[in-house]
C-alpha cells in the first residue's frame, strides 16, 4: 500500500467536512471517502455523494458480511466506512480523506497506525458551535441538543490526535488543513509500512 490515511473529527457544526472536501480541490492525488449511513437525508445532500444512505437492517447486514473497515452509532445512527474503495485508493498510492467520529479514528489507528495522520478541528467555544448548528437548520431541536452534548464529550478526545485547530476563519483552516495533509505524506513511519 502506498497511500495513507488523515482523519478528520470534530463536533458536528465545526465545518469540518467542508473544510475536507475543500481540501481535495488543492491537494494533488487526495480521495475523500464516502460513508455509507442510517440517517436520513438533509434536503441538501445527495446518495452517493455526501453519503450512502441505506436503512438499518441492510448496514447491519453489511456489518456481518465484513463490509465495513470501521463502523460506529452516533448520535443515534450507524455510519461506516466501506473497505473496499480504501483499499483500492491506499494501493493507488491516495491520501485518503475520512471525515469519522473520535471511534472511527480509534480504530482506524489502530488498524494502519503507520499510515494515519488526524485532525481535530473545533469552534471557539459551545455558544459558536450552537450558533452554527441552529443556522444550518437541518437538525430538530432534540437532535441539536444531543450533538451539542456529545460535543463537550468528543472534545475529552482531543489528545488522541495528531493535530488540532479552531475553524474560525475558513481560509485560515483551509491553509491549516492543506498543510497538515502536505506534511501527512512526509510522514517518516510511511517509509517503513
Ligand atoms: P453527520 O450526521 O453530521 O453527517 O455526521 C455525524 C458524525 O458522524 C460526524 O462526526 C461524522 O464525522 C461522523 N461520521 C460520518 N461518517 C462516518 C463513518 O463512516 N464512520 C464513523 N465512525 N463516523 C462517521
């Protein structure tokens, strides 16, 4: 395998998918993995695009046949990320991008611990992190409390990471991110895989 892997976490309302599929318009060779879910669609997203969204007892299928290179529940949904298209852009020589929760990223590492490279991104603090979930408005007000709590308790996770910044301005992070995925690639534990 010739690729490597730069995970990207952070609460929900952090913009850190955005930031990620940003990044693959700058850095050469990038490949932005595409989760498979169980949560329904926001009106703004796409299947096979922002995601695969299927219905639970057909993700727990795939969990038994093996599909799946790391899964977890959060907030109340199962996401996962398929081990098929990885393994094909890891043997393509791609800097796989994957937008996982704090789990996924244990796992991962553990799986390719020489490969992974994270990143934490977050906002300034709780009320930012409020502010941008309520005006997305994809999310009841239920759901945004749940994401708001969980929030504070990903956040306990952020030494588990390699790097970390607040997204408070996008450019900023943009040229955060892109120079953590250049850097990524030098990485001296890929010479040795
Ligand atoms: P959202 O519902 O806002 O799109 O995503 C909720 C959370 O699930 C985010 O923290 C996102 O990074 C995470 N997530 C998305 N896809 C995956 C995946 O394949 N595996 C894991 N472990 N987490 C995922």
């Amino acid at each position: 395998m010739n690729g490597s892997i730069l995970v990207v976490s952070g609460p929900s309302g952090s913009g850190k998918t955005s930031l990620a599929k940003k990044l693959l318009d700058i850095v050469p060779n990038a490949y932005f993995s595409i989760s498979t879910t169980t949560r329904k669609p926001r009106e703004n997203e796409q299947d096979g695009v922002d995601y695969f969204f299927i219905e639970k007892e057909s993700f727990l299928s795939e969990i038994d046949e093996g599909g799946f290179l790391e899964w977890a529940e959060v907030h109340g949904n199962f996401y996962g990320t398929s081990f098929k298209p990885i393994e094909e852009a890891l043997q393509g020589g791609k800097i796989v991008v994957l937008d996982i929760d704090i789990q996924g990223h244990k796992t991962i590492r553990e799986k390719f611990p020489k490969l992974v490279t994270s990143v934490f991104i977050t906002t300034k603090n709780k009320s930012v992190l409020k502010a941008r979930l309520s005006s997305r408005n994809t999310e009841t007000s239920e759901i945004l409390e749940l994401r708001i709590i969980n929030a504070i308790s990903e956040m306990r996770s952020i030494n588990a990471y390699d790097y970390f910044f607040v997204n408070d301005d996008f450019e900023e992070s943009l040229n955060s991110l892109t120079a953590i995925a250049i850097a990524s690639r030098h990485k001296q534990s890929l010479t040795d895989r």
